[in-house]
C-alpha cells in the first residue's frame, strides 16, 4: 500500500513537472540562441541590435502585431520575388488561420559590413517557425531552414531584413523559399 501510494505521488509530481517542461518550452525555443561554435565578425553593439530584431520579431508573432512585425524588414526587402507587399499578404494570411505562432533562431555566424551607405548584415541560421492550426487544433510546422543566410540592412536606426541568400530562382522548387525570417 505504501508503494502503491509513493508510486502514485511520484506520478503526480513528474507529471506535473512535464506539464510545465510543455508549457515553458516554446517560451524557451522563442528567444534567438548563438551557436556555441558561432563566428562573429561584428561588434558587441551590432550584435545586440540584431539580437534585438529577432527579439522584436518573437514579440510580434506572439501578439500577432502585423505593423510591429512588418516593420522589421527593409522597405527595399526582396526574396525571390517576393517584396515586402507579397510577405505582408502571406503574415496577414497565416495570422487568419494560425494562432500561437512562434519562431526559432540558431545563429552560426554573424558578419556585418560597413561597406556602401548603410551596413549589412549576413546571419547564417538554423530555424523554424511553428504554430496553432485553428482549424484542427494541431501544432504544426509552418516553415523551418538549416544554415540559411539571413540578410539584413542598418535602416532607419535599426537592423531590418532585406532578404536571404539562396539559389537562383529558378532552381527552387514549388515551397522552397524562405520568405518569413
């Protein structure tokens, strides 16, 4: 009887501690994270500043803020194609049948060049985005990448995304690009 019961409340606590381990863990996941073994060629403000972005972005997903969020990319952004009016139509669209979006950054590299009137930024990264379906209810995978190369441009006083470094147009397939982070 003893055991029976120790058994039970042992059950009890793990099950709980998993339960907040679930909820913590997109919280955890939001937060932009940097290799271990990452390459920086910036300065310690830069990087800041472009941690910041990322933040900034997470932020915008999770109250689903289409002005905050479309602020963070370049009034010049272009991928593939795809302007800036194009992107804002696919966020508009995802945050009508999506909720509980969220985004995952490792950053392998960071180089920013002062090259040219406005510094530029190449971040090598690692991520995703996920989120609710509010149709079925399901988490799903909107969007993930391995070693993408994020391109940003010092804007009007702070890092925006310009566009992302991939193959030539042609070559992507059908979904092959991108275009979120």
């Amino acid at each position: 009887m003893f055991w029976n019961r120790l058994r039970i409340a042992l059950g009890i606590v793990i099950g709980f501690a998993m339960w907040l381990l679930v909820l913590a863990l997109p919280a955890a996941l939001a937060e932009p994270k940097m290799s271990k073994q990452i390459e920086i060629q910036a300065d310690q403000k830069a990087v800041k500043e472009i941690l910041a972005s990322f933040d900034k972005a997470e932020a915008a997903l999770k109250a689903q803020n289409m002005d905050t969020l479309m602020a963070l990319y370049s009034k010049d952004y272009n991928y593939h194609g795809l302007t800036k009016n194009n992107l804002r139509d696919l966020w508009k669209d995802l945050f009508s049948k999506y909720r509980r979006i969220s985004s995952h950054h490792i950053f392998s590299k960071i180089a920013v060049t002062a090259e040219g009137k406005s510094p530029t930024a190449s971040i090598t990264c690692t991520g995703g985005v996920w989120a609710t379906a509010e149709s079925t209810g399901e988490r799903i995978i909107i969007d993930s990448w391995f070693e993408e190369v994020h391109r940003l441009v010092y804007e009007d006083g702070a890092w925006r995304i310009l566009g992302h470094d991939g193959e030539h147009q042609q070559a992507l397939p059908m979904g092959g690009a991108h275009p979120y982070f």
